[in-house]
C-alpha cells in the first residue's frame, strides 16, 4: 500500500487526477445506487402506510358523514353532531397522516355537495387541519404555498385579499395561476377583481385553467366582461373575455366586441371576430364585408368563417367571388365552407359552381360538402 | 525524423486528452444541469392540470401524424393504440407510403374506411397522393388515412401528412411506436405554459418496448428488455433522453427532438420547408432548419423536453439490423454538418451556432473518428512497445468508470422522478448495464457510426427501409391463460 501510494505521488499530473476521478467515480456510482434503493424504499415505506391507513379513514367519514342519513336528508351540517374523536387517534399527530387526511377530506367534498360537503369541511377546521393549509401558505417554497392554497380553496376557506391579491401576479407561473384560481373561488365582492391588476399577459395554460374554475364555480357572479373589453389595456385579458363572451352568450357585451374591429393589433381583431360569428351577431356582417379587402389573412379567415356561421344567407355573392377568384388556397376553402354553410340560399349557386368550376376549386367543394371531412 | 514522430504523437496525444477533458466536464455539467430540468418538472408536475386541459374547450388542436412501410404486422394494434390518446381536438393521419404488403387493406376492413375527396393542399412538395380515406364509422372519425406513392423516405411521407393536417400543431410519431395515453395532453403543455417565447417543437422520453406488457395498444406493464442489445439501447435512451436533452433543455439548446416522437408547430415546419427527402437524419435536419428559420426571421424560440417516457418503440434485436439503424443515423448526422456547416461557430444564429453545433462537431460527429484513431495509435505504439501499461490502464480504469458513474446518474435522475419499473430486482438488473456497455455496445457504435461516414463520404445508395418487426408481448388474458394451462 505505502508503495503504491508513493508510485502514485510522483506520477504525472495526468494519473494523479485521473487516480483521484476513478475513486470520485466509484463513489458517486455507490451513492447513486443507494440513493434508488433509499428512494425506492421510501415510495414503498409511504404506499404501505398509505394502504393502511386510507381504509381507517374511509370508514369513519363514511360512517359518520357519507352514509349518515341525516345529511343525506340535507339536515344544515351544523345540526348534525361531528365524529371529532373518532379522528383523534395517535396516528393522526403525525404530519403525513394530517397530510392523508386533508386530501381524502379534498377527494371527498369534490364528489358531495350540500350539508356533506359542508360537514366535511367542518371536520377539516374543527380538526384544525386548515391551520396545517395556513402554515403552508405561509411557507417560502412556493410548491409549498400552492399547496396551501390549493387546499385552502377546496374547503371554499376565505383567504384576506391582501394575502392573495400579490400572489396573483407573482413571478412564479404556478403561484400566480393557483393565486388567481383561489381569489375567484373564494373572494366574495369580486371575483374578477385580479383582471384590473393583471400586468403580464395570461398564458393560453392560464385561461384554459381559468376558464374551467370560472365555468364551473357554482354561486360565482358573472360580470359583464364589456368592461375588459373596452378598458383593458392587457391583449391576453381582452382575449379571454372575449372567449367568455361567447362562452357564456353574453350579447350585452355585442356593442363592446364590435368597437373592437377597428383595434390596432389584428390578433386581438380576429379574435373578435371569431367571437362575432360564433355569437351569430348578423347586424354585423355588413361591417366585415367592408372591411375584408383591407385585412390581413388571419383576420379575412376569420372573416369568411363568421359569415358561415351567421349563415344569413345575404352575402352568398360575396363568398362566391371569393370562391372563385383568390389566390390562396385556405381562402378559396373557407369561402367554399361558408357558401355550403349557407346553401339554404345559394342551393343552386353551388350546383352551377359545381358544374362550372376548375378541377381544383370542384374538389374543394366537394371537400366541403363531405359531412366525414371536418376541417 | 524520430523527433518529428515524437513530437506528432505528443501533440496529438494532448489534443486527446483536452478533447475528452472537454467532453467529460460536459457531460459533468448537463448531469447538474438536467438535474435541475427533472426536478424542476417532477415539482410542478400535476395529474389535475392534464384533467383540466383534457376538459377544456380552449386546448389547442394537434395532429398526430404516423407514417407506415409495411408495417402490416403491428398497423392496426397501433392505429388502435393512437386512438386511446387523451386529448379534446385532435385528428390521426396515418399516411401509406406505398406499402408493398396488405397494411392499406387491413386498416381499410378494420376501420370501415371510405374514400373521401380532399381538398389536398402540397405545401411542401411530396410524391403524389393516391387517395385519402375517412372512417364511415363515427367510432374512428379521427382517422385519416393518406395512400401515397413510395417516396423512398420517411420524411416524404411526413410531409405528406403535414400537408393534410387540419390544426397549428402536429405530433410526429412512427407508427410502430406506442404512446402513453397522455402524450398530447403532455406534449402540448409546455407550448401552453411558456411565457415569452414561440415554443417550436417539445419532446419526450422514449424506451424500449420489447419486454413491457401491452393490451390492445395501450402499455401496462414496463419492464428494462431481457435481450442484452435493446437493453443496452434502454440504458443509452436513458442517459441521451433524461440527462442529455433535459441538460440541454435547461439552457434552451436541445440539439434534436428525436423522430420517435416530437410535437411541432406546423407553420415554422411549413415555412422551413418541411422535411428533407433527402435526408438520413431526417427529424435533426428539420429541427436545425426550423432554428435557423426561427432565427433569420428573429422569432424569439425555444425547443423543450419532458422527462417523463411517453413512447416505447421496438429496438433492433439483431446487430445486423441494429447495424442498419446506426449507419444511417450516422450517415444522417454527417449530411446535417455538411449541408448546414455555415451554422458552425456562426453567432447569428445564437446557441445554435455557437454551443449546439459545435457540440454536436465535435463530440457527436468527430467522437468515433477520434475514438478510432486512438485505438489506431494504441496499437502502433503497443507494437513498437512504447505503451506505459500501468498508466494506460489507470486511464482506461477512468474512462470505465467515469462512464459508468454518468450512465448510473442518468438512471438515478429517472428513479427518482418516475418509478417506471415494478420491482427493485429490474431496477438492478438496468443498473448492471452499464458495467459491459463499454466493452460490448459503445465498440458497435463505433464501427457502426465509422460505416455511416463511409456511406455518406461515397454517396452509397440507401432507403430507410423496413425494421423487420417482431410485434409486441400482448398481455395474456385471464381466459387464454387458463385455456393454455389446461
């Protein structure tokens, strides 16, 4: 050994740092190994537990609140007695059990309503459980405050808007969207409040999981969204409006989304109209018939769609020119949509153009007519 | 004369060892870097956010396209497969390039397809278009299947798809592949979520499918391969897919959204031209193309991987076949370097010019050269007994074990965020791998890697021809077990 250490001290530079890597390699290679086998043994360690107790808890919560028949006659939950010793074992001190509990009691009241839900998310404050979701919101690891607030807004706990209003528009994009979903369960004046202090634009992710928490919010009072629409200074915001206008067939809003064919950014002007057609706005069809000559492509799709969707049956000539005279290819299609869209006047404009028209332009009516072709 | 050999060989023997310094701190730091990537996925990894998309009217539209050759065998357990997907909008367009065998006729009968007449728009130019069909039955009315003329490639038949494809987004698989039911739902995430840049094309984890379970299409059961070649391929698919593009991921320099599967955005796709045809590598040509696309026209893009397995595609289990697979990926990554060498050390075009395809230069083109040469240089200088065998071998000791440490981290990085396997034993056996990768596998790269630059340096005349499958292990059904028992 005293040898080998010697030969190893006067060895070229080379040798020595590839002796001292060998040994660096071997033992990261022994850690790596007892790292799987620890973090293999914990998942297994938590799934027992967790096999264990989930029963425990599923049999006192049906006991004492699923299968109670007085909350299922829907006797107020506060007339009903809770089973609060029965969740005062030993066991239940322990944080991952807490933590066990919190989320069956989440599962539970996502799948009740009426005087279960509530006598569920009694059980989860008598048993001091929205203390735990507090600490959490309180946590400065922010997988640790979405957890709390995410917890928080499942058991429909108030959360003060000082708390929450900052966290809506917080760096971190999981924060902000849970942030943002909470303050539209929970807060009770205004819900929408957070779209006067949005600063960055709301991601496509963003609105997809706002559009589910605000559609299926129950008791949620739905604004007037023209207010967004008209002042809102945030594209994202005015686009997403724009998408719960149509979502929820506000025609209040109509004047409000018209105004906006005349905006600058012909994103945001497709999309209006895109919500015209789909909210079937005929009055308005004039208005774009004008003004395709002067729009970009985007927006002369949109266009042709609407009038398709609209189906007034009064600007078939206007489609059949384009039909027959555009050069591009997805213009030629859409017209051809929305002239079949509205065949119910134009049946016999489609027969002569079938008869009449190039190969090409026979093929896209033909592509149109076809019920097993979508798009 | 002997001083100018001695100095030769000096210089070349430390240009050696600044190359595999160089590449060794590489490979050090995209094992912190996708570190980092895998645990910051794992973190905001979330089974609710999938069901809230998967609800939502608002999820974009995606195409899955999946070109077939022959593929009779396994086509409609994996038409089947793809249908399963969990997505609100999306279509599947399988495009026929020309099957010699009786795929066409098997999808025909089993999916009750119809010619329909399709406004079929050649954005990018392919072989001709024999017919398109569509299901009569509502069951498979996201079916498309596109017959065309053999254009010798995949990439034509891609194209081909493109063309058709009805939403801003398509995802790229090969037939052959089986896809977890969320892929879509997955895929399309970080498109969604990216807050300043044009998000052009994301990526998943591939694995090996030989020895996993699958029942009508859909994976139920993952297990490492028991064959030693494909788990060799399971174990590089790790350290390439987990360590290196989640590496790369991080600082926005993923080199390559494999062929496997990747989703991209139609219109970058459209606008770079589609597909090469002529290309071996075709799935890296078009990604450095849609860059270079994204970069002259100052789109600011990012490329984005997930470390979750998504696919599980069937590994070459013959080294002649093997062989086949490697050559032209080879050959592939030669014609890339070739065709877009004014990329190289360019600053125009950012960290592709400047960090992507040196790397690729130097540690994925050069990498068998080098290799090669060095055992050239062992050999000669062994026979002219120059070799200082004890410290050759404490330099082989390191390369053996640095590469086995990197190869166990890769697999650790994917143990900790997905426990893929059932049972710590296939775990151990995966982990083992490693430990003969370097004497049995990387030699096949090598020789296989050297044949591809051959090809490519005489122009030797190739198709991407067929795999040979051998279909996958079905789960046996408790009736047909019973009925077998007795």
């Amino acid at each position: 050994m005293e040898f080998s250490f010697y030969e190893f001290r006067y060895a070229p530079l080379s040798i020595q740092i590839a002796g001292i890597f060998i040994v660096v390699a071997i033992v990261c290679t022994l850690l790596a190994y007892f790292s799987i086998l620890v973090g293999r043994y914990r998942a297994y360690r938590q799934s027992e537990r967790l096999k264990k107790l989930h029963p425990i808890i599923d049999e006192q919560l049906m006991e004492h609140i699923l299968l109670n028949e007085e909350l299922a006659s829907d006797v107020p939950a506060d007339q009903v007695q809770l089973p609060l010793e029965s969740f005062q074992q030993p066991v239940f001190e322990k944080k991952w059990a807490r933590q066990a509990l919190i989320d069956r009691l989440i599962h539970y009241r996502n799948n009740v309503r009426g005087s279960m839900g509530e006598q569920l998310r009694n059980l989860y404050i008598q048993l001091d459980l929205d203390k735990d979701s507090l600490k959490k919101m309180k946590s400065r690891k922010w997988e640790r405050k979405v957890q709390g607030l995410a917890e928080m807004s499942n058991m429909n706990m108030s959360i003060a808007d000082v708390t929450i209003l900052p966290l809506t528009n917080s760096n971190n994009r999981e924060l902000r969207a849970a942030a943002r979903h909470a303050y539209i369960k929970l807060s009770k004046n205004e819900p929408f409040k957070f779209f006067d202090v949005v600063t960055e634009p709301l991601l496509l992710w963003d609105q997809v999981e706002l559009f589910k928490i605000i559609s299926t919010t129950e008791h949620i009072a739905i604004p007037n969204f023209a207010q967004w629409i008209t002042y809102s200074s945030n594209k994202s915001i005015v686009s997403f409006c724009l998408k719960l206008v149509v979502h929820y067939n506000q025609l209040s809003a109509v004047p409000a989304v018209i105004r906006l064919l005349d905006t600058k950014d012909h994103y945001v002007r497709a999309d209006a109209i895109n919500c015209l057609g789909k909210m079937k706005v005929e009055d308005v069809e004039e208005k774009l018939v004008h003004m395709y000559n002067s729009q970009p492509l985007n927006c002369r799709l949109e266009i042709l769609k609407a009038l398709g969707r609209i189906s007034s049956g009064k600007y078939v000539d206007f489609l059949r020119q384009e039909f027959l005279h555009a050069t591009d290819f997805e213009v030629r299609k859409h017209a051809a949509k929305s002239l079949i869209n509205n065949k119910w006047a134009a049946k016999g404009l489609i027969q002569e153009l079938i008869d009449t028209a190039t190969a090409e332009n026979k093929l896209i009516l033909k592509h149109s007519m076809n019920p097993l072709i979508k798009f | 004369m002997d001083n100018i050999w001695e100095t030769l060989g000096r210089i070349y023997e430390n240009g050696v060892f600044i190359y595999g310094t160089v590449l060794l701190v590489t490979y050090a730091l995209l094992a912190i870097f996708s570190m980092i990537s895998v645990r910051a996925y794992a973190k905001r990894d979330n089974v609710d956010q999938l069901n809230t998309l998967l609800s939502s009217p608002l999820a974009p539209g995606i195409t899955v396209l999946a070109p077939a050759f022959n593929e009779g065998l396994t086509i409609i357990f994996n038409v089947r497969s793809l249908l399963t997907l969990n997505y609100p909008r999306y279509e599947i367009i399988i495009v026929n390039d020309g099957s010699t065998d009786n795929s066409l006729e098997q999808m025909i009968e089993e999916f009750q397809l119809v010619p329909v007449d399709f406004a079929y728009n050649a954005k990018i130019q392919t072989k001709p278009v024999r017919k398109i069909y569509k299901s009569s039955n509502p069951a498979y009315a996201k079916l498309m299947v596109i017959d065309k003329v053999n254009g010798k490639s995949k990439a034509d038949a891609v194209n081909a798809g493109i063309n058709a494809a009805a939403y801003p987004h398509f995802v790229c698989t090969d037939v052959d592949c089986i896809l977890d039911k969320n892929t879509l739902l997955e895929l399309i995430k970080p498109v969604m979520q990216e807050e300043k840049k044009r998000v052009i094309a994301t990526g998943a984890t591939l694995r090996i499918a030989n020895s996993c379970e699958f029942d009508q299409g859909v994976m139920t059961r993952m297990r490492p391969p028991r064959q030693l070649l494909p788990r060799f391929q399971e174990v590089e698919y790790i350290r390439a897919f987990v360590l290196g593009k989640m590496g790369w991921t991080l600082l926005n320099c993923v080199p390559n959204v494999s062929g496997g599967l990747g989703l991209f955005d139609k219109e970058i796709a459209i606008r770079s031209g589609g597909y090469d045809h002529s290309s071996f590598g075709e799935d890296m040509e078009l990604m450095t193309r849609m860059c270079r696309y994204a970069h002259d026209n100052k789109i600011e893009y990012a490329i984005r991987y997930i470390p979750k397995t998504l696919c599980w595609t069937e590994a070459p289990v013959t080294v002649k076949i093997f062989n086949r697979q490697r050559t032209r990926w080879a050959r592939g990554l030669a014609q890339l370097m070739y065709a877009h060498f004014g990329m190289f050390l360019n600053p125009r075009y950012g960290r592709m010019g400047m960090i992507i395809f040196p790397y690729n230069f130097f540690f994925e083109l050069l990498a068998p050269i080098i290799e090669f040469t060095g055992i050239i240089y062992y050999i000669v200088m062994g026979i002219f007994g120059l070799i200082n065998w004890p410290t050759a071998l404490i330099l082989l000791l390191f390369v053996y074990t640095y590469s086995v440490m990197i190869t166990t981290i890769a697999i650790l990085w994917d143990q900790l965020s997905f426990k893929y396997y059932r049972t710590w034993k296939e775990v151990a056996f995966l982990c083992l791998t490693p430990f003969m990768e370097f004497f049995l596998y990387h030699p096949l790269i090598v020789i296989f890697a050297l044949r591809g630059y051959w090809y490519f340096l005489t122009g030797k005349k190739s198709t991407w021809g067929n795999m040979q499958r051998r279909g996958f292990q079905q789960t046996p059904k408790p009736a047909a077990t019973a009925a077998a028992a007795k």
